[in-house]
C-alpha cells in the first residue's frame, strides 16, 4: 500500500501582475514506511507541495491520496 500518492499535480500562484507555475504535473508515490528526502534549490516548489498534501493550499490540479484516501 502506497503511504502518498500524487498523480499529476499542478499549482500555479497568480497575482494581479503574473502568474507562476510552481509545480507541473508531478506524480510519484511513496510507500508506507519508506522514508523520503524532498530536496531542491530554494523556490523549487517543496514548501508547496507540501501545503498541497497537507489541504492548505487550495485550487491545485491532480489527485493526491493519503493512504487511498
């Protein structure tokens, strides 16, 4: 059993001036009890996936299951 599974997830920050894409797409899943680095220069999207996977940042596109949930 997957642990995360994120299929195509899509976040893209927009402001009165411009918009951002900040995460295309991405899918990959983590089984439970795997331990998992995220890793990545600084704006690189890792505070908001996991905003993404934790509900608190709305209006992303994709699929995101937490033990299939």
């Amino acid at each position: 059993m997957n642990a995360i599974s994120v299929r195509k997830l899509s976040f893209t920050y927009c402001t009165r001036k411009r918009r951002k894409d900040v995460l295309k797409e991405l899918s990959f899943h983590v089984p439970e009890g795997a331990f998992v680095s995220i890793l990545g220069s600084n704006g690189a999207g890792k505070s908001t996936l996991f905003q993404c996977i934790l509900g608190m940042a709305g209006h992303y596109e994709g699929d995101i299951y937490v033990f299939e949930k």
